[in-house]
C-alpha cells in the first residue's frame, strides 16, 4: 500500500502515545464473510461488490449520514475497544456478539487514510489527510479506558477515528486468527466454527461468577420448599446448592478436575467476595478447592420424589457462602466493575485457548443505586461484549421478589414485558442466549424453536431461580447444539 510522504512523523506520534493498535469493532456472525472476502471493506465497497453483511454495525441513518459527507468508501477505525457506537449497535440489536479486531496502525501511514478528531459525521469534525490533521486528535482522550471518565467537553473527542479508504486485508487485522476459524490460503476452502461450542475440559475450561445482591431488603421473607426464610438465605441455599451440583460434575473417579472457575461476589455500598471459612477474600477458586474448603455444613428441608408422591426430607447441605443483607445501597456498577476485572485476568490466560465463554449470573431484588441507568447499560454491555474463541461472555440478571407479581422468565422480545420500565432495563443488560439454550427453556415456557431468548427473569421465586441456575450453567456442551 502507498504511503504517505512524511510517513516518518506520523509514526513518531504514533510511537510517542505508544499506539499498539487500532480497534474495528464488528459481530461474530461477519467473521466468516471478512475472512472470505480477504479482509474488511467501507460497506458501500462491501454494496458494489456483492458482499453480505449479516450483521451491519452502522445503522441506515449512519449510512445516510456517510454520503451526505461522502464518506461511504472508509473503514471506520477507532483507538478504543470500548466502543460508543458498538454499544448502540448492541443495544438496537444490529449486533448481539460483539467481536473486536485489532488492526495495525501501519493504515495511519496510507497515502489515503483520513483523520478525524470525533465522530466523522458529527457537527464540528475536523477531517483530513494530512499531519495537521493528524496531531488535532485528543488523543489523551481518544486513549483514555473509559467514556465516562472524561469531561462532557472531552468525550466527543473519545471517538476519533481513522478513516481508512475501501478496504484493510486480513494482513493488517491482527489477531483475525483467534476466532476460533482457521484462515485458509484457498478462501473457499474456509472452515467456519459455530460459537458457543466448544468443549468445557481440563485445558479449555470456562469460568462463572455469580453476583448477589446484599442490601436491607434482602431481608423480606419468602418461602423456599415450604419453608420461610429471607430472601438473603433463599438466594445463599440456592447458590450454595449450585456450586455443589458444579462441584460434582468435576468428580471423575478419585478426582476433581479443573473443569471451570468460580467466584461469588457481593454487593451492597462495595462489591466484595463472599467466599467464607480458608477461601475467604479469594476471587476465582477452583473445584478442587471447593470440595477440600467447604465453609460448613448444615441440614435443610428438600422435596424427595418416592415411589408414593414427592416427600419432604431433611438432607445435610455443603456451604461455601452465608447469607448477608446488610448494604444500605444496591451498587450493581461496583459489582459490574468487579466482575469486569475478574474476567480480564481471566480471559488474559486463557486467549490463546478454545474456552467456552464464562457465564456472570447477577441476582437481585430490585433498583440499583448512584449509577445511572445509561452508565450501567454501558457497564454490561461491556461485559457481554468481552469474548473467548468460542463467543461473548453471557450475562444473566434476574430480579427475585418476595411479593405476587406476573413472573417472566427468557422473554424473546422486550414487548412481552408489557411496559414495565425497570424489566424493560434488565432486558437491555442481558445477554441474547445462544439457540443451544432453547431447549432448556423450552421446559421452562413455550415459545418458537428459532427465537433467541434473553437471559433475564423479572419477579421470580426461589424455584424458579433453581431452574435458571440449572441452565445458566451448562457443563456438556454438545457439538450438536
């Protein structure tokens, strides 16, 4: 490729800020079509030539907006993974798994590339080719981690972009090999992988983390197989209850394989881990820890199917967790940030590696505190856009209740939630499940084979909750799912 004559400056800028890469945000679904095609394309390049987009990013009124100022032939590029627009696209549904592909920042170098110091499109751009150009980027705030931790002045200055004429081939995308999808020398000969299929084994685990609210309310009383307790100790029995159930699913003969990790955290005013007994103040643990470091163990009342009809009967249960309910504030966007930090050390060792996604599963009574709701969609979203080879982090959120109300579990659309605001909001952080899910749910409620579900319940009881455990933690993917 061409490039400019005073490449030598652009480079020393781009050495100072210490610019590793570039970021193109685009949906797993496109991979197949980017890699066929031998590369990305502006999509009024990907129109003139005949190429599918399954899942566009950009909108019809972005694309409107790209030929009113003739910038339909560039590849948009940007120097954050974190993405604005992909969190739009995200939550108006253009996009359900997002990928982020890390591009060389040799494009800044091309003869034809264009700078723009915010959002191309917007009022006030400025946008040009050369040096001058260039250097008007923020680009304090164009490298900064978060959005929302720069001032409203600066934060249009978060996008700036590069705008890259037609196309960038797959020489230039960096890690387009770590989908999971081999990347042949014949295109026609490309092996696509399905996502969320890989096998959950000793040297491709998968992790889950379970967040629990904490507050005072917690504290209202429930019933949980006909006994009456708080909130707070149902949700405690339940999680203990799985973790066990995860547990012996490790246990092949006379040992515990390392087939996942786990960790559990609290919320309330802080988010912290509620591990108790020698695991307290660890994050991840392993199975075998868990078997070898029960907290304690205790006897409660479960129904036992017998030959004359299910029957109460009490049984010791292992806990690894209690039951607290003493936070004055329900701050889901610590816990968020906990589990976003977990999860990049997490992912940081297992890059290189076919791992099935880890699995957050958020439970909570109601309302969130001191975070907007804008901030905490901005929150999960980028969780759920966080990914392994095998596809996107999913992220439950389910709201218990101790009061009547209408229970909905896994709604496919936001219209089944017939108006109710903060429903409609937890709809909006969750994650779209993989079809391999439907057939769990299926059990649960009826609805269409081909319909995706999203990871969400809204006034669920104890039991109920012991059913969405049970599918939000699957351990035997198939390949035929």
């Amino acid at each position: 490729m061409e490039k400019k004559e005073n490449c030598t400056e652009f480079q020393d800028i781009i050495n100072s800020h210490n610019i590793k890469r570039l970021y193109h945000f685009t949906d797993f679904d496109n991979l197949e079509s980017i890699i066929k095609n031998g590369g990305l394309y502006s999509w009024a390049d990907c129109k003139a030539k005949g190429i599918d987009i399954p899942k566009p990013g950009g909108s019809d009124v972005s694309r409107s907006l790209d030929s009113r100022d003739n910038l339909q032939n560039y590849v948009r590029v940007s120097f954050t993974q974190k993405h604005p627009m992909m969190y739009v696209a995200m939550n108006d549904g253009r996009i359900s798994n997002p990928v982020i592909l890390e591009i060389d920042p040799e494009v800044i170098c091309w003869r034809d590339t264009k700078f723009a110091d915010r959002n191309a499109v917007k009022n006030g751009a400025n946008i040009g080719g050369s040096l001058s150009d260039f250097k008007k980027i923020h680009f304090n705030s164009a490298l900064t981690d978060k959005y929302f931790d720069l001032s409203p002045d600066e934060q249009p200055y978060y996008q700036a972009e590069i705008l890259v004429k037609n196309h960038i081939p797959l020489s230039m995308i960096k890690n387009i090999g770590n989908f999971g999808i081999s990347i042949p020398s014949q295109p026609q000969k490309l092996q696509i992988k399905n996502p969320y299929t890989a096998q959950i084994t000793r040297n491709t685990p998968t992790a889950f983390i379970f967040l629990v609210d904490q507050s005072v309310s917690m504290k209202k009383m429930t019933s949980l197989f006909g006994e009456e307790m708080s909130m707070a100790e149902a949700v405690a029995l339940i999680i203990n209850r799985q973790i066990n159930e995860l547990v012996l699913r490790c246990i092949k003969t006379d040992e515990v394989r390392h087939y996942y990790d786990i960790a559990v955290i609290g919320y309330g005013e802080e988010a912290y881990s509620i591990w108790g007994g020698e695991l307290k103040g660890r994050d991840f643990v392993s199975p075998q820890e868990l078997k070898d470091n029960p907290f304690k163990k205790i006897i409660v009342q479960e129904p036992k199917r017998t030959r004359s009809g299910v029957v109460m009967r009490e049984v010791e249960k292992v806990q690894w967790i209690e039951p607290r309910c003493d936070g004055h504030w329900t701050h889901l966007h610590k816990a968020f940030d906990y589990a976003r930090r977990l999860l990049e050390q997490w992912m940081e060792l297992h890059h290189e590696h076919d791992c099935y996604p880890p699995t957050i599963i958020n439970i909570t009574d109601g309302q969130f505190n001191h975070a907007t709701k804008e901030s905490i969609l901005q929150q999960a979203n980028e969780l759920k856009s966080m990914f392994t080879n095998d596809g996107n982090v999913i992220l439950f959120n389910i709201h218990i209740s101790a009061d009547q109300g209408i229970s909905l579990s896994f709604p496919t659309e936001k219209s089944e939630l017939n108006g109710n605001a903060y429903a409609e909001t937890l709809f909006e952080m969750s994650s779209l499940l993989p079809l391999r899910y439907n057939s769990e749910i299926a059990k649960m409620r009826s609805g269409s084979p081909d319909k995706r579900h999203s990871a969400m319940a809204v006034n669920t009881d104890g039991a109920t909750l012991i059913k969405i455990m049970d599918i939000g933690t699957p351990t035997n993917i198939s390949q035929n799912q």
